[in-house]
C-alpha cells in the first residue's frame, strides 16, 4: 500500500493528461494486485471487460433475462448487444452516482455468471431474471453478515468474486434467490379472484386482458410478474410482498368461494401488517420497516394474514356461496 501511495503521489506530480495519469496508477495497482484501486481505474477509464457479449448472448440463449443497474434505474437486456453496445448499458449516470466502480464489478459478474450457465446449469434453475444488481448485494450480505468478512467487495481479487457469486447462487435457502414458476401460479390464482386487479408500487396489474390472453405457466405471464416485482427497491420488501403472495393463495385455495371485489392492494396490506406488528410491539408508527424486515418468517406471515383477513372483514370479499352459508378458513 505504501509503495501505491508514493507511486500515485509521483505520477500526479509529473506533467501529463489525467488520462495517462489514471492508466499509470493502473499499471502500478495491477503490479501490486491492489484490486480495488484496478478496478476503480478501470471505471475512471471506462473501460469494458473483453469479450463480454458472447456471455450475455450465453445468457440469453439459456432462457433467462439479464438486468443491469439498480432500483428503478435498472437496465433489462432481453436481447444480444454487440461489443459497440456495452459501454453504454453499464456506464450511466445513475450507476456512476451509486458507485463510481459499479460499472466495473457489474461487468465481472455477468462474465462470471455467462461461464456458470454453461457449465453450471443447476446454479440458475428456476431463474427468470438475473439481476446483477442485487446479486452483488446478496454478496455483500454474504461476505459481511454470514462470512464476517471486513473487505469490500471491490477489494477482492478475481478469482474471489467469482467463488463468492458461486456461493450466493448456491444457496438453497436463499430468500432472493426467486424461483417464479409456483410464485407465478400464485399470482395468477389472485388475479383469477381480484375483479379490481392487483396493485403494486401504484402499478395496476388488471384481471382482464391478463388471464384471458395468458396463462399460468407462459413465459409471457412469468415477466408481467417479473415487471411488477422489478418496481420494488429494496430486496426485504421484494420478499414480504412475495411471502403476501403466498398467504393470500392459501387463503383463497382453502376459500376457493371467495372473490376481491375491490383493487387488491398490496402496499397497503403490508403496511396494515406492519402497524399491527409495531402495535403488539408498543412502538409508535414509523416509515423505517427494518424491524419487520428482520422478524421471523413466522411472525411476519402472521402478521401478513391478520392484516388480509382484517382486508376481508371490510367488506371487500365476497362468496359465490350465498351469504351465511359458509365461512372463511384461515388456520
């Protein structure tokens, strides 16, 4: 590190562009294996990893969808790009203002992740969309909450990042490792109740033209699914709304009389849960969900099915069983 820092101190104090400059400190850090000050140079340079098209054509040829970026700024690439191509898709504004090096590490990882799908097929089963952004996140968690691990993903050499994207993806366990076909068929099932719709993140998914074009099992229907769930920003809600899913399609498949007659809302049935939770809590109320992100499956599912049962009692379900010949099976 010393021998860095006195060679970055004579190279900005001898007469040339910052470009050169920049490519100077890149030789001395790839000389020295200091990762993060490569990677870093690479991004300040905007340079590509080579020959990354082939692996995201690799990618797409396998049936999956790759998305780069974060958030609402995510890039979907459903579609071959050609080498020309690829400097624009990782080099935006909104990833440079998340992380000047992001441009860099999110380049690594589709290359390492196009490799795996062509010898590691298993890694990817029930993947719809690979979405580089959180999967870096899933290794950051991985390297730091499960690992204790102090160093930054960036700082790591190579052949390091590539094992910990092994592991993440190898997880069975893994709560956002999403595998969508039986979550689709769910959300199909609530569609087929929910005259109204289902509405998420102020996205209406209507009952109709859905069901009546598509079905449960088609790709078609798997990425409006995809799409609805792409508009959420963080990770632990993504997977509370997912867990609602599964609630509701319990209910309704012990119920199958029951019917929304109203838009079915999920945000605000999550945020429902969410005041009953910090209520038996004896917590005021507060935007900042971490708490509930950090309950128990089990409590959190609890809480989920008190708050669509107490949705129910308001009057916006109905039977297709004439009125006080059944009853709604919850337990």
């Amino acid at each position: 590190m010393t021998s860095f820092l006195f060679y970055t101190h004579a190279a900005l104090s001898s007469p040339s562009s910052v470009q050169d400059r920049v490519c100077a400190l890149l030789r001395q850090a790839s000389s020295l294996r200091y990762w993060a000050g490569v990677r870093e140079c690479n991004a300040l340079l905007s340079k590509e990893v080579e020959s990354i098209s082939p692996y995201i054509t690799t990618i797409l040829v396998s049936g999956k969808q790759l998305t780069a970026g974060y958030g609402k700024d995510e890039i979907l690439l459903d579609k071959p790009v050609q080498p020309a191509e690829i400097h624009d898709l990782f080099y935006t504004p909104a990833l440079q203002a998340h992380n000047v090096v992001q441009a860099v590490l999110q380049q690594e990882v589709v290359l390492y992740c196009g490799k795996l799908i062509a010898t590691h097929t298993q890694l990817f089963n029930g993947i719809l969309n690979i979405r580089i952004g959180w999967v870096i996140k899933a290794m950051t968690y991985y390297l730091h909450d499960v690992c204790h691990g102090k160093e930054s993903i960036e700082s790591l050499a190579p052949n390091e990042v590539r094992r910990l994207v092994v592991k993440v993806l190898s997880i069975d366990e893994w709560a956002h490792k999403e595998r969508l076909t039986p979550q689709q068929i769910r959300v199909f099932h609530i569609l087929s109740k929910s005259t109204e719709g289902v509405r998420l993140c102020d996205q209406l998914l209507p009952q109709h033209p859905t069901i009546s074009e598509m079905s449960s099992g088609e790709l078609n229907f798997a990425l409006t699914v995809q799409s609805l769930l792409n508009r959420i920003q963080h990770p632990e809600y993504r997977q509370i709304v997912v867990e609602l899913f599964s609630v509701i399609a319990t209910i309704l498949e012990r119920n199958p009389e029951l019917k929304f007659l109203h838009e079915l809302n999920l945000d605000q049935i999550v945020k429902e849960a969410f005041k009953m939770f910090l209520k038996d809590l004896g917590r005021e109320y507060t935007e900042d969900m971490s708490s509930f992100y950090n309950a128990s499956q089990v409590a959190v599912t609890s809480y989920l099915a008190r708050a669509i049962v107490n949705f129910m009692l308001t009057g916006d379900v109905r039977s297709e069983i004439e009125e006080g010949l059944t009853f709604c099976k919850v337990s």
